[in-house]
C-alpha cells in the first residue's frame, strides 16, 4: 500500500504539470508557419488546447480529491497485525488453562482443588471469547483495508493511463498540421479517463459497503454474551480458599 500511495502521489503530481505543458505546446503550434500562412487557424488551435488543458485540469482536481482517504488501507492493514498479536495470546492463554486443568485434575484434591478445577472452564471460555473478537477484528480491518488497496492502485492504472495518452497527444501537436486533431484526441482522452475515474470512484460505495458489512459482523462478536456470564468476566471465587495451612485436617489443597 506504501508503494501503491506514493506512486500514485508521484503521478498526480505529474499530472499537475501537464495543463501548462498542453497550453504552451498548442500555443507554440499556433505560431508555427504553417499555421500562420497555409492553415490559418491559430486560434481554434489555441481554443481546442485550452479545453484539452481546462479537462485534465479538472481530471487531476478529482485526484487530489480522493487523495485524502490514502492512508486509511495502510492504517487498517497495519492495525489488522496488532489484533493478530492480541489473539495469539489470548489463544495462548487459553490453552495454558486447558492443560493447567488437567494438571490440577491429575495432581490435586481438596475443596479448593475442586473449586479451582471448576473455575477454569468458565475462564477459559472468557479468554476464548477475547480470541474471537480480536480474530474478528484483524478480519474486519485486512477485508476493509484489501479493498482500499484494490481502489487506489485502481486509481494508480488510470491516472498512468491519462499520463501516458496527454503526453502523447501534446507531442503531436508540436507540428502545427497535427495540433487539431491532437486537441480532438486529447480531449476524447479526457472524457474517456472521466469515465473511468467515475467508475474507480464508484467503488468507493463497495469499499463502504464492505466497512458496515465488517463492522456489524464485529458488533455481533461483540454482543455475543458467551464466555462473559451477565455481561462480566467470570468470577474465581479464590478468596474464599485463602486458608494454606495443610496440618489442621481440612487443607484445601491436598495431593492426589
């Protein structure tokens, strides 16, 4: 996403450049001899330049325009990583208390042992659930961020094209004799890239609609009351086992 931003970046600002270049290139076929003398039709050369650089004039404006959003696929991709992390170790956190309850079941005995053995599962479950979500929300933020990536470098392949095309058109029109039908091309080049853009930008409805779709997926997750009894993490109840004598006849923890 960093390469796909800057080379876009890099591209609008070439495009930036391209108007003044259009203008000054037309103009400069208007005074050509040919068109002076033979042709005589310096100022429709002129007029037709001047459209052609008012389009892509307008075309770079729509650019820097969905320029803004840029950093929101990078910022998504990169969070999505963190979420990865926090679920790993909750899973890991998990699958410690599964074996230490078997640990418990195979060694200990005593009320303690037992109340202990029993407060695990529902603990367990709590430290899945925390799983989940994070699992859930690094899947929201890599399906969200995809699909800005999918929309900028979208955007990187028109702005390449528009480039490529206006460059050639201004070269065309160097001659004089080739300055009308290069303004003509240019600006059919300008309603096609339009078109184009409008498409790209489009998406921008699908990349929003994927964003509520991973966002209401994500409350769901975050509703499930599963593994939080009442809404709270689930109780130990070791405070009622602070006893650790083991000589007075009734120890709470007791080897098996």
């Amino acid at each position: 996403m960093e390469q796909v931003a800057q080379d876009l970046i890099d591209k609008v600002e070439e495009l930036a450049k391209i108007p003044a270049n259009i203008r000054d290139s037309f103009n400069d076929a208007a005074e050509t001899a040919i068109v002076r003398y033979v042709l005589r039709n310096g100022d429709e050369i002129i007029e037709l330049g001047n459209k052609f650089a008012d389009a892509i004039s307008e075309l770079w404006q729509k650019f820097v325009d969905c320029l803004k959003g840029i950093a929101a696929p990078g910022f998504f991709i990169a969070t999505s990583y963190d979420w990865t992390d926090f679920a790993k170790e909750a899973n890991t956190l998990a699958s410690d208390l599964e074996v230490t309850s078997v640990n418990v079941d195979g060694y200990w005995q005593g009320s303690a042992a037992t109340a202990y053995g029993a407060a695990i599962t529902p603990q367990r479950l709590a430290l899945a659930r925390v799983g989940s979500i994070a699992t859930a929300a690094r899947s929201a933020m890599i399906t969200v961020g995809v699909a800005g990536v999918t929309f900028y470098t979208s955007l990187l392949a028109v702005a390449i094209g528009v480039i490529i095309e206006a460059l050639l058109e201004v070269g065309a029109a160097g001659t004089g004799i080739g300055a009308v039908p290069a303004a003509v091309a240019g600006l059919v080049t300008a309603a096609k890239t339009a078109a184009l853009l409008t498409a790209a930008i489009s998406g921008i409805v699908a990349i929003v609609s994927s964003a509520l779709t991973q966002a209401q997926a994500l409350q769901v997750e975050l509703d499930n009351p599963q593994g939080f009894p009442g809404g709270h993490w689930p109780t130990a109840g070791s405070s009622n086992y602070s006893d650790a004598t083991v000589k007075d006849g009734d120890a709470d923890w007791s080897v098996k």
